[in-house]
C-alpha cells in the first residue's frame, strides 16, 4: 500500500500532511494578492475563499504543507488530486509548472489532461502515471 501523505524532507524543504491547525501559519502566505494574480481564481487572497480551499485540501487526504528544513517557516502548500491505484496515476493543477517538474523528477510521465470546473473556475488537471521505485 502506498503511503499517500508522507514527511518528506529534501535539502532545503520539508513537505508534511497539511493539518487543521495549519490554517492561519499558511493563510499568513496565501494571503498575499500578487500570489493569486495569474490564477484562474484570484480571490482566493480573501479569508474566506481561501478557508474553502484549504478545507478542500484536508478533505482530500493529498494535501502538504511546505516549509523550509531548518527554520520551520511556512512557504505554501501543494497537492495531488484523483489518485487512481490501479493505473498508478495522479493528477496535480495543470497551470503549476513548479509541481509539474517536481513530480517528474520523481519518476511522474504525463499521461493527459482533462478539463476541470473548480466551482464555476475553469481549468485543467495534469494527469501523470508512477512508475515503480526500482
């Protein structure tokens, strides 16, 4: 069984399981405007809109907090939607170039898109297939 939201810790990052009580250390960054200003919602600055997608994201069970190694200050978040086991696919926000790279970088090859309705926001999900740790 693939652990889904695991610690992982890299040179200068650590990704963990996002957690309720995260919400105001990671609003804290969210809360900048520039942040969402290309974004197909760019609202999501507001408490309110953000408190939606941060719930979101502890309901999916594929949600990070990302902070950095030494110090433990809050950079952002990240996450994965729609994990299919038995394809070994996953899809991330099809805009996110930086999350894009990344899960290549783990062995991710994308498979497709597919048009999504974020709440009346259109936008697109990056499909990739895992493969096997060797």
């Amino acid at each position: 069984m693939i652990n889904l939201q695991p610690v992982l810790h890299g040179p200068t990052l650590t990704l963990r399981p996002l957690q309720p009580d995260n919400f105001e250390a990671l609003y804290a960054v969210a809360s900048d405007p520039l942040i969402w200003d290309q974004h197909p919602e760019p609202t999501r600055c507001q408490r309110d809109v953000f408190r939606k997608f941060f719930d979101k994201g502890i309901e999916s069970k594929g949600a990070f907090l990302v902070s950095e190694r030494t110090t433990g200050k809050v950079l952002g978040s990240s996450r994965y939607y729609d994990w299919n086991a038995d394809a070994r696919e996953l899809a991330i926000g099809h805009n996110n170039w930086r999350s894009r790279k990344a899960v290549e970088k783990l062995g991710g090859t994308l498979s497709h898109y597919a048009p999504q309705d974020g709440g009346g926001v259109p936008h697109s999900y990056a499909y990739y297939t895992l493969t096997r740790p060797a």
